[in-house]
C-alpha cells in the first residue's frame, strides 16, 4: 500500500495543476480550471485517513494529465477572437 502523500508532493501538485489551467487559451476553460483545482483541494484539505488521502491525491493526478492534454488540443483550436474579459481597455 502506497504511503499517503507529503505536504511538498501536494502542493506540487497543486501548483502543477494551476500551471496547466494557465496554458488554456480559453479564458473560460482556464477559469474553470482554476476554480476546479482550488475547489477540489479545498474539499479535500481535512483528510487525515492515509488511504483517502492516498485516493484523492492519485485522482488529482490523473486530473493533472487530463488537464495537460486538454491543453494541448484546445491550443490547435483556440478562437481567433479574444473574450471580452481579455481585451485591455484604457
């Protein structure tokens, strides 16, 4: 059975997921994931049972490489057209 993660490999992964939702072109998308990944480990933040810690920091990995691929494909389609919470206004 796999030891439950340390507080350095959690918040590597946190930090991991937060980077990724910045290379969404989307500001939509990029915000959603954002939200996601501050919410979810909000949720988890008072697991103190090894094996659910365990549990939830595999599935934040796996949202991890969901992420990255998801990335990947909405940068060959980004819109042409910025949101309107992207365009700077003097």
């Amino acid at each position: 059975m796999a030891s439950a993660p340390t507080r350095s490999e959690v918040l590597s992964l946190f930090r991991s997921l937060l980077r990724t939702a910045r290379e969404f072109t989307d500001y939509n998308i990029r915000e959603y994931a954002k939200r996601r990944a501050i919410d979810a480990f909000r949720q988890n933040r008072q697991l103190t049972d090894p094996a659910e810690a365990t549990a939830a920091f595999a599935e934040g990995k796996s949202q991890l490489g969901v992420a990255k691929r998801q990335a990947v494909v909405y940068s060959l389609y980004s819109p042409r057209v910025k949101s309107v919470m992207e365009i700077n206004h003097p």
